[in-house]
C-alpha cells in the first residue's frame, strides 16, 4: 500500500473498506474521520487500517477532506471489527453507531441558529407554520434542529430563511465540560460499602481489564460504592461511562451524579438535542468530557480514554438492541473493557444468569452487599393464593391485598400496585360471535387504551378509534374487554378507595417533563396511591412507599421465554424493593395462581441465590444460556408462501455439525409482524463451537429476493 492511498471505512452495508487516493501533501492516519466521494454523494467515514493492495488500474476517487479531530482509537477501530464480526454485520453498520451526531464535525465553533423574526411567511402551509411555531418557543435553534423538530424538509426551512421569516442568530461555542470534583458529594460509606468499595479500587488500581459483578439488594448503597470506582478512575485520567438500561430514569439519576461530582455529567441518548448530542459527541473523542451517563448506544462514542464502565441494572433487557445491529449493551461494555484494558462493573440486585455464572466460574469478580443502607429493612414478602380469592368478575383485586391498601392508604402511607400490562384490557372479544380484536398488521390483539380513546398494537403502533360495534358480525355493544391493564386497575381501585390520590405510571401516560412531574409528586407524597407498570420497577426512590401489590405475578413465568423466571424474580424484586426504603418498614404482597412454584417459594423466603441455583441447573440440563450459545434466525416477507419455502430451503441446508442443533423451522408466535409473514429458526450451539462461523458457512450463498429477508440474531432475548 503507498502512501497516497487510503482505505476509508464507509458508515454503511458494505464489504469492507473502500480506498481512495489522498490530495497532494495531506495525511491521513488510521482513525481519521474524513469526507469522501460515494457514487453522487460526499459521505463521512473513517480511515481504516489493515494492508490491503489498492484494487488494480482502477482510478481511485479522491478524499476530499480531512478533520482536526482526535482520530478514532485503535481500540475503537478493533471494537467495531470485533461487534461487526460477532453479530455477522457488515462493519460500517457498526460504524453509523459512532457517527450519530453529523453536526460534530463541523467543529465547536460558532454557529448559526434561527428565529421567527415575526415576518409572516409568503405561503402559511402547516409545515411552514409548525416551524415558525417552534422558532418562537424560546432558544434558537439551527436548521438541521428546526427540520428535525418539525419533521420537515431541509427545503422548508431554507425557504422561511429566504423569506426572512426565520432571522439568523450566531451561537457561541460549546460550553466547555467541568472538572469533576471528586470529593464534592462523598458520603461516608458504612463497613460492608467501604469494603466493596475497597475492592472496587484495587480494580481500578491494576489498571487493566477485569470485570466486577456488584452484586447487592436494591437499596443496599450500590451506586454510591460504584460512585467511589468512578473517583478512582477519573483520578487516574481516564473517562467513566455510565450506562442506565431506560431514559426515563435519567433525571433523577442525573441530579444524583452531579450532586457526588459537582458537575453536570455529559447525557447522551436519542431523545438529548443534537447540539448537545454534538457538544458530548465532541467532549468524548477530546477526552474533556471526563463523565458521560448514557443509554446502551454511549458504548460507541468515540471515546478518547475510558478508564471505567459501569453498567448499572445489568440484567434488564433493555440493553439488547433489537433494530439495526442487534448488540447488547452488557455484553458489548465487556467486550470493550477486554480491548481497551478499561475495568467494568456490572451492578444489580438481581443479577443476569449470565453474570452469575461468570462470577461463580471466577471471570468476575463477585462483590456483594447484603444488607440495606442504614435502619432501612427489605420489606417482607408474602403470596395470596389467588385460587382461593373468589373475585367479583371484572375485579382483580384480592381481599387481603385491597384491605391492606385500604390500611395503608389510612394511615396516610403510600402504596403501589404493579401490573406489567398497559393499557385497558389486552383483549377485547365479541359475546356475540367470539371475534376478537387483531391488528389488521400484526398477529397480536389490538389493545384497548381507554385514556388515550384508542385501540393500539403493541407490536407495530397501529391505532384505530374505539370500536362500538364487532367489526365482523356488526352487534351493536357486543365488544367486551377481557382481562386487566393498568388503566383497569386504576378503575376498580377508584370505586374501592374514592378518596385515594391515584396516579398511573405506564410509557402511555408519562413522556418526558410528564413523568418527572408525576414521580415528583410521589415523591413528596402528592400521590397516595401509584398503580404502575414495569416504569416504576426500577431506580426510584419513593421515601413514602410502605406497600407494593404485585396483580398478577404469574404473567411473564409462562410465555416460553427460557428466561422467564429470571426475568419474573428480577421484576417483582425490583418493584417489592421500592417499598420501604424511608425507614418505615415495608411489605410485599404477591398475588399467584402458582403459590407452591419455587419461585414463589423462594421470593417468600428471601432466597434468590437457591432460586437462582435451581434455574441455572435447568438450563444446564435443557442446554439453553448460559451454558450453550442461541443464534435466532426470522425469515419473513410480504408473501406467506415464498416466505415459508425460504425458510423451508434453509433448514434444509442447515450443515450437520458436531455440538450445533438447528430447531424449527415454525411459524413465529407473531407470525405477521407489520403485515410481514415470519418463521423462526433457533440454532443452539455448545460453547466450543464457532457460532459465527456455522452461520457464515449455512447462510454465504443464499440472497434472499424481493421482499424477503433473513435476520439473525446471535444471543437472542426476543423469541416471538
Ligand atoms: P442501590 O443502588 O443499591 O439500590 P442506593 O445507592 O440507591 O442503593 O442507596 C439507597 C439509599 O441509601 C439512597 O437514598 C442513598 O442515598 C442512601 N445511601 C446509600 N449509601 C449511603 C451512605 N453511605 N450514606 C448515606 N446514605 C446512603
Ligand atoms: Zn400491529
């Protein structure tokens, strides 16, 4: 390879890296982020290392530009081959990842951005009016900004500028990041904190790889100890990444942050403003943003120097990405911490299976807490058979379960009701003909929201109005809703308890300023009564909370998920751990069709570790995670019959190897997904085996046409 040619790596489906040709007297090493012809297009991508000879007399294009910016580290550069090659995805699908924040490159200086200037616009059409809208509201914002927020195009903008309607404003630069003050929110941490801390440091100290399982109760001070790896490795130089499983979680935890660090930590994840996206983006590749909180994604900035990841709530599934390249986030942060020589802490109260038996096999190192923070006690669990509760119909709420709400209510405590089910009712059906509600897209229910006066798929987001009539044998009132949602609830908890101050906390009803509103309002004790899905499962802390009533704990235990239990015990877990953190003592009450389940058993007992212990030696015996490898293949496609006979052919060409069994091919449980046909493969594989190597092998020659496609999905935690 001459010095004249470089090989730049293109944020797309390609091969591999495309070469060009540099200009006269400009350099550019691997890493650098440069601008370059693609067909008609100038596109971004970043210089790519390895020695690949020049393709032969063919004109090379050449690069057009190279940015001043930190290049993209060899670390990096190896993580993105190594995601690439594990999810069997091309690279610069990888890359797109890093790339998220365009505006970056155009560098922190000053930069325009518009206002309405009060002149009205020669042609008001609604697309024009919704960005003047959003051009009064207060702060200028760029075009790119403007287009985005409007969801309009570039056109549209340009013309209001055009026209005047929109004045231009100069920005100043970024603001600058702050230096963590290290010492600034330190709490004196009790004896068995200050331990697990300790080992945390020496961690940190050793200055390479190496992974801890922070492994506690809810409520037994993890994140403050994890705060102290977090001082210890800013004191080294290096960045801290800290990654949440949900957004909405974020404020809180942010404040939270800044109290320990006095500072305001960099916050990316996709509903943050491009600029400021722009301003971490920037912050993380200078090496200035020294903390940066952030969902799964944050794992690709290009860092300049991570010294730490903490991946807090490590066993919520929020962290496998499901769209674009299927990673997830845990496992990825691990990866990165091998490569980059960068210690990780994996913290939770009920850990993955996954971590567990890393940690019992010594591949982690397994701190544990047992014991809540101060004279906060872990609330006592109990079942309520609910084969013996004799419900009025239409009600969900058992006697023991609704006299101690009515208790706790009077004593002018808090309680919540958890039940994993948005909406009204996940059913509706006919009493006339037995016709049921289905999205005409999906093979999934269409799901009454009676706050919203909707009916939706939870699968694709169709609506349609409420109908009043059955769509299929047109009886007038005939529709009856079928089971609780969370908006059911809330119903009967209104007729038993008038006076109760209700809020519910579900995705539906709480967006954003929403939701800090609400928990704001629990938390000063606004709100007596909180009737919630999995939203408030996690991170809250409700001081006032005495009592947590789990509806129906039976939901996720028999969906032919393998990890359903793990996933059953770490939710009502995490929901009975909100309860009693104030002080007050607190209590979990537990509604199941199950009560002689182990699980249920050892939730009564406190005994995750035994419970835990039983499921891993399930999963051993059934060959599931994570004791042998799964890789999900979907085919699907518009038409159902070329879709099943691809899915048939593959099968059939499934290579025989020693330690891989190919299951399936079957319909998937959604077999229509977005009025897409689907059938699933499952592949599972002993550890032994090169996964990706099998896959490559079966899938090389097979170009699926028209409308069909083949996903795969390597450690998959979507069956449906
Ligand atoms: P976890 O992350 O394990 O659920 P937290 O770190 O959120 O636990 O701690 C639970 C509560 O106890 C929080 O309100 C926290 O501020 C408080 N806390 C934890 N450690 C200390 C400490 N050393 N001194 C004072 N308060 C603490
Ligand atoms: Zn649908």
């Amino acid at each position: 390879m001459t010095n004249d040619t470089v090989d730049v790596l293109l944020p797309y489906a390609l091969e591999g890296a495309y070469s060009y040709r540099l200009p006269a007297g400009v350099a550019a090493a691997p890493g650098a982020y440069a601008q370059v012809p693609l067909g008609t297009r100038s596109v971004l991508g970043v210089v790519w290392d390895g020695a690949r000879e020049p393709p032969e007399g063919k004109a090379l294009r050449q690069v057009e530009h190279v940015f001043d910016l930190p290049p993209l580290t060899e670390t990096h550069r190896r993580f993105i081959d190594w995601v690439a090659s594990y999810y069997l995805t091309a690279p610069g699908n990888v890359l797109r990842m890093v790339l998220r924040a365009p505006g970056a490159f155009e560098g922190p200086r000053q930069r325009i951005a518009y206002q309405a200037s009060g002149i009205e616009p020669r042609r008001p059409t609604p697309q024009r009016l919704r960005v003047l809208r959003i051009a009064s509201e207060g702060m200028p914002l760029m075009a790119r900004e403007l287009q985005e927020l409007a969801g309009v195009g570039a056109s549209v903008v340009k013309g209001l500028i055009g026209e005047g309607a929109l004045k231009a404003v100069l920005l100043p630069g970024d603001a600058p990041f702050a230096t963590p003050d290290l010492e600034a929110g330190h709490l004196p941490l009790s004896r068995e904190q200050e331990r697990a801390a300790r080992e945390l440091r020496a961690l940190i100290a050793r200055r390479g790889a190496g992974v801890a399982l922070l492994d506690g109760v809810t409520g037994s001070g993890k994140t403050e100890v994890y705060f102290e790896a977090m001082a210890a490795a800013i004191a080294g130089g290096g960045q801290v990444l800290l990654l949440l499983p949900e957004i909405a979680l974020t404020q809180q935890f942010l404040a939270r942050v800044e109290r320990r660090f006095g500072l305001a930590p960099g916050h990316w994840h996709s509903d943050v403003r491009p600029r400021e996206r722009e301003r971490v983006w920037r912050g993380v590749a200078d090496g200035t943003a020294k903390i940066v909180v952030g969902a799964r994604s944050a794992l690709f900035l290009p860092w300049a120097r991570l010294g730490l990841i903490v991946v807090d709530e490590e066993h919520e599934p929020a962290y496998k990405q499901e769209d674009g390249v299927p990673y997830h986030a845990r496992d990825m942060a691990v990866v990165y911490s091998s490569l980059a020589k960068c210690p990780a802490i994996l913290a939770s109260a009920t850990p993955s299976l996954e971590s567990l038996l890393n940690a019992e096999k010594g591949k982690y190192r397994h701190v544990r807490l047992h014991n809540r923070h101060g004279r906060a006690e872990l609330p006592k669990t109990s079942l309520i058979d609910m084969r013996q509760a004799k419900l009025a119909s239409g009600t969900w709420l058992s006697e023991p379960l609704a006299e101690a709400i009515g208790a706790t209510l009077a004593a002018g405590d808090q309680a919540l009701l958890f039940l994993n089910r948005r909406g009204y009712a996940p059913l509706t059906l006919c009493r006339r003909c037995g016709h049921r509600l289905q999205c005409p897209q999906c093979s999934a229910a269409l799901i009454e929201h009676r706050f919203r006066r909707q009916l939706l798929c939870h699968f694709c987001g169709h609506t349609a109005p409420v109908a009043q009539a059955c769509p299929d044998c047109h009886a007038e009132g005939s529709l009856v809703p079928c089971g609780p949602g969370v908006e059911r609830v809330a119903e009967e908890a209104r007729s038993r308890y008038p006076d109760a101050r209700i809020a519910i906390l579900s995705s539906d009803l709480t967006r954003g300023a929403n939701l800090r509103g609400m928990l704001t309002a629990v938390v000063k004790n606004e709100v007596n009564l909180i009737i919630g899905t999995q939203l408030v499962a996690k991170g809250h802390n409700f001081p006032h909370l005495t009592l947590v009533g789990v509806v129906d704990a039976d939901l996720a235990l028999e969906t032919g998920d393998p990890r359903g239990g793990e996933r059953t015990w770490a939710i009502i877990a995490q929901v009975a751990g909100r309860a009693g953190r104030g002080g007050r003592g607190g209590v979990a009450m537990v509604q199941t069709y199950l009560p002689q389940h182990p699980l249920m058993t050892s939730l009564v007992a406190g005994d995750r570790d035994g419970y835990f212990g039983q499921e891993l030696a399930i999963r051993a015996s059934a060959g599931l995670p994570p004791y042998r490898r799964l890789a999900a293949i979907v085919v699907s496609g518009s038409d159902a019959s070329a879709t099943e006979r691809l899915a048939k052919a593959l099968r059939a060409r499934a290579p025989m190897a020693q330690g891989v069994d190919v299951l399936g091919t079957a319909p998937a449980p959604i077999h229509l997904l977005r009025g897409r046909h689907r059938w699933r493969l499952l592949v599972k594989a002993d550890p032994a085996i090169n996964l990706q190597a099998y896959l490559k092998a079966w899938l090389a020659d097979v170009t699926p046409k028209g409308s069909l496609r083949i996903d795969i999905d390597v450690d998959p935690y979507n069956f449906l």
